[in-house]
C-alpha cells in the first residue's frame, strides 16, 4: 500500500479545495442578500463614513440607501450564480478531467479576484472582502493547482476548449446553447462596463435622476461616501464578467445533460432574479437602465429553453431508438 502523507491525503485532487471557494461564495451572497433586505450596513462600512445608518437613510428621502443596497443585492445574486456553475463544475466535468472545466474556474477566477485591486483606485478598502480574498485566493489557487495532474491529456488549445457536439444553428439545442454564448459574451460585456464605470464616473444620469442628487450632494455628506458606492459597483462589475465567462464557456464546451441545465437554471435565476427584481422593490424602474438586463434575461431563459427542450427531445429519440 503507498505510503501517502496526512494533507496530501485531506487535500486530495484539490477539488474539495475549489468546493470549499465555491461554498465560501455561495454563503457571502446569501449574506450580502440577508444584509441588504434587513437594510444594513456592514460595521466597517460605517466608521469609514463616520455616519450613523439612520443619518444616511435621511439623504435624498431613503433613496441613497435604496440604491446603495440595490447594488450589493445584485452583487449578491451574482455571487450565488457563480458559486451554483464552480460547483456543477467541480463535480461534473472536473471530477471526469476534463480540460475546459480546470480553465473555466481560473479564468473566472483570475477576473473575479483581480476585480479586487480595483478597489485600489478609489480610495476606498473594504477590509473583511480584502481578507476574505487573503483566505480564498490560496485555497483556490491550491486546489486548481492539485487539481491540474488529474486532468486529461490533450494535444491542442482546440481540445482544451471543444466546441459541444449539440452547438449547430440547425437543432434546436444548439440554437439553445448559441442564445447562451451571446448572454455569457454580453454579460462579459456589460460587466466590463460597470467595472469601468464604477472606477471612473461611478454613476449614470439614471442613477442621479433616480436618487435626485449630484455627485456634490453625496460628497457633501461624506467626502468618501462615492469612493464606497464605487466599490459596490466595481464588486458587481467585476463579479458579472467572471459570471458571464462561466456561461460563455458551458454553453461552448460541456456536455449535455440535466445536471448542467440544472445549474444553469439555478445561476440564471440567481444572477436576473436579483439585479432586476430589486429594482421593482426600491422603484427604479427607469427602463433604459434596465433594458440591458431584460434583453439579457430574455436571451438567457429562451437559450436555456431551447437548449432544455432539445436535449430532451434528442434523449427521448435516443431512448426510442434504443428500445426499438
């Protein structure tokens, strides 16, 4: 019998690693989520105002912490997208070695730890992401590292990355998995975009419209108040693109089957089920703001449809035949 050591042994292939990341994942946004509907405020958040909640409530008639909130939801809800696909990829495709599955997770990875130096730029350092970050970022980055022995061999970037064999204009699956990529490539987009805004001008005219405020307004209550907001709004941007990269690369790269239209279901829920139902609950319900995320959602849930809908009619053929 080989004489294996004690961590190599607790550590395994290092998947119990990444599912550690992703359960870590899955309780931060199902504790930003609590926090915002209880409309709190993290401790930190408020002695680095120097405000009372109850003083911020005051500003723009509850507005400001309206919007506040609103981003830290759908932050979230995006957190729990991301956490549903790392796990349906760490039990599925991984565990049988598959190449694409290990690139997936660092690549989402990569962008969704990276998003964190852009805190950085803005003056504002939010201190249990940055040590939640520190606990994670070595976990993660052993057990990708473990993990990377038990993947498949394959002789090119072609097989690294395949194209499923259900991804053809001509089935409906595959139109399915196509509307998928086009929502994973456009989330990916728009991520980016909220990233740079947050980092940058930090709102848009639908977002000071709504509140009824001007950047000197919110500064005038704290000269770091929108160095805070930009954090949430980078968060969120940063988050969206890792989300929208594991979208992109299931719909181009997994196999069929229910356990993956099961995740899927569950991250899109997650992921459009926060960001645009929380602008029903504080009403900013301005439409140009949220046409991206409708458009989004509707290309995302007939994607997931078309997709379902293919496979199983594919598997009952299959099935058919077979008895047949």
């Amino acid at each position: 019998m080989q004489d294996a050591g004690f961590f190599a042994t607790l550590l395994k292939d290092g998947r119990r690693l990444l599912s550690w990341t992703a359960l870590a994942l899955l309780g931060s946004g199902g504790f930003a989520l609590f926090l915002s509907t209880r409309g709190e405020f993290l401790p930190h958040d408020m002695a680095f105002l120097g405000v009372t909640a109850a003083e911020l409530r005051s500003v723009a008639e509850g507005k400001l912490v309206a919007f506040m909130l609103h981003d830290r939801v759908a932050f979230g809800g995006t957190l729990l997208a991301i956490a549903f696909l790392y796990l349906w990829l760490i039990e599925f495709p991984l565990a049988n070695g598959e190449p694409w599955a290990w690139w997936a997770l660092l690549l989402s990875g990569v962008v969704g730890f990276a998003s964190f130096l852009s805190y950085l730029g803005y003056g504002y350092l939010d201190t249990w992401h940055g040590v939640a970050t520190l606990i994670l970022l070595p976990l993660f980055a052993l057990g990708l590292t473990r993990s990377y022995a038990s993947l498949n061999r394959v002789a090119s970037l072609r097989q690294v990355l395949p194209r499923a064999e259900s991804l053809h204009w001509s089935s409906v699956e595959g139109r399915g998995r196509l509307l998928l990529l086009a929502c994973g490539i456009g989330m990916i987009s728009g991520g980016g975009l909220i990233l740079l805004v947050g980092m940058t001008r930090v709102f848009v005219p639908q977002d000071l419209a709504f509140m009824g405020v001007t950047p000197g307004d919110l500064t005038a209550v704290h000269p770091g108040l929108i160095s805070l907001i930009a954090h949430d709004r980078a968060g969120f941007g940063g988050g969206l693109c890792s989300c929208g990269l594991l979208v992109s690369l299931c719909a181009w790269c997994a196999r069929s089957s229910r356990s993956l239209w099961q995740a899927l279901a569950l991250a899109g829920a997650s992921g459009f089920g926060t960001a645009i139902g929380v602008h029903f609950v504080i009403g900013y319900q301005d439409l140009l703001h949220l046409l991206p995320a409708y458009l989004g959602c509707l290309t995302y849930m007939t994607g997931l449809a078309l997709a379902v809908w293919g496979y199983r009619s594919r598997s009952a053929t299959h099935s058919g035949a077979h008895h047949r």
